[in-house]
C-alpha cells in the first residue's frame, strides 16, 4: 500500500481491533472460571467446555491475523 494516510487509517482500526480483542480474551478468562467447579477443579459442563475451547481457539486465530495484516500493511 502506497498512501501513508490510508496506512495509518488501517493501523488506527487494527490497533482498535486488537484492544477489543484484548477485552474478549479478558471476558472468556473470567468465563472460564466460573465453568470450573470450585470443589474439584474440573469444568462444569463437557460440552459447553468443549465450545468455549472452540471460542478461544477462534479469538486467538483472529489475534493471529491481525498480526499478520499488519506485518504486510509495513512491509
């Protein structure tokens, strides 16, 4: 990409992504939590915990990208 007001622009909206991001990946922590059972120290549901995994794969995936996009918007 050649126009540096385009580049910062992108940059502003990546930078606001990876924070929101950042509050996902702080939400699904405090979910996690509350799945494990206090006695025991195992999840609540199975099949629950095997979505929230598939959540957190797919929030980490996206954090990945952006990475990635915002390697190629500087090189």
């Amino acid at each position: 990409m050649q126009n540096s007001k385009d580049i910062d622009n992108i940059s502003n909206q990546l930078r606001e992504l990876k924070k929101n991001i950042d509050r996902s990946q702080e939400y699904l922590s405090a979910l996690e939590m509350l799945m494990v059972d206090d006695n025991n120290g195992r999840l609540k549901d199975a099949d629950l915990a095997h979505e929230f995994k598939t959540l957190t794969n797919s929030i980490a995936s996206v954090s990945k990208n952006i990475e990635v996009l915002e390697k190629k918007l500087y090189n």
